[in-house]
C-alpha cells in the first residue's frame, strides 16, 4: 500500500510538474515570438540597460531579421558590441546602421566612440563632427570630441568642445577636468 502511495504521490507531481513547464512554455512562446521589429529592439534596449549585452544583441539580431532596414536596431547591437569591447563589429554595424540612415546622429557618435578605442582619431573626429552637424544639440559628441583633441594634445579644442558640453548641460567627468587643467597649465572650464 504504502509502495502504491508513494508511486501515486510521484505520478501526481511529474503531471502537476508536467502542468506547470508547460504552461511556462506556453507564456514564455508567446512572450519570444514577437514578430514586430520594432518588439525585439525595445527588449534588446532594455536588455542593453542592464548590461546584459549578449541578450541584447540576440534581440537587436532578431529585429534586424524581422527589418533589415531598421537603422536604430544595428545601431543599438553596434552599441551593444562596444560595450563587449568588439570593435569592429561595432563599427560595422554602426557603419550599416548609417548607410540605411544618414541623419542617424547617434550611430555617428557611438562609432566615433569605437574608432577611438582603435585610436584611429580622425576617424573619430570625422563622425563626431557629422554627428554634431545633423544635431548640433547632441551633447555627447561634444564631450567626445573633446577627448580626441586631448589625446591629439589640442587642448584648446578641448577645453573649447568641454566649455561647448558644459552650456548644453553635460556634466564633465572631474577626472577628465582634472587631466585637461593639468595638460593647459591650469586653465579650467
């Protein structure tokens, strides 16, 4: 009897298991097969947010398979692959992500940011400047630049694109400040 019991208490779980699995799959399904581009770059973004790139890059994958023409998601998984380090495919999807939209300001900036972790500066220079003239607002580029000059040793430029950062309301790193007034004898922004 006692055998009987045992082997009907597990029969019960394996089904109530069996239940529960199941209906996960079912949630999780539907919760997978967004078929909206626009879906998968949004999970991707937020996926990014939290650092955690490699789910983020299999969502920005996903959306550019559902719209090989949407610019933001290759210019997210280019940002993506910046934040592992991986350069170059960065900069090649960056690079698409501008030739499906020129007027994309943001995948000038993040490339421009990928070309100075190859060191290639005016590279770099160039894509900040673009991205400066499609939205000379865009703060970040600024700040950017600013970090080319100084490490091509043009601190007035610089102290300038710093000054520039600062009146549109970005707040300078202390460490950089710090650095840049060292390297133009004590001038400060």
């Amino acid at each position: 009897m006692k055998k009987n019991m045992n082997f009907s208490i597990r029969v019960i779980l394996l089904v109530i298991t069996c239940s529960i699995l199941s209906s996960c799959a079912t949630i999780r399904q539907v919760h997978l097969k967004p078929r909206n581009a626009e879906e998968f770059n949004n999970r991707g973004f937020d996926h990014c947010q939290k650092g955690e790139y490699d789910q983020a890059i299999s969502d920005f994958s996903k959306a550019i398979k559902a719209n090989p023409q949407l610019a933001p998601a290759y210019n997210n998984r280019g940002a993506a692959y910046l934040y592992k380090a991986q350069y170059d495919r960065a900069i090649s999807d960056l690079s698409k992500a501008i030739e499906i939209d020129p007027r994309l300001a943001q995948a000038y900036n993040n490339r421009g940011w990928a070309y100075i972790k190859k060191w290639q500066y005016d590279l770099a220079l160039s894509d900040f400047n673009k991205g400066m003239e499609i939205d000379p607002g865009f703060v970040e580029a600024y700040y950017h630049r600013a970090i080319v000059y100084f490490h091509l040793e043009e601190y007035g430029k610089s102290l300038s694109d710093v000054i520039k950062a600062q009146q549109l309301g970005y707040e300078i790193p202390l460490e950089f400040l710090d650095d840049l007034r060292k390297a133009t004898g004590g001038v400060s922004a």
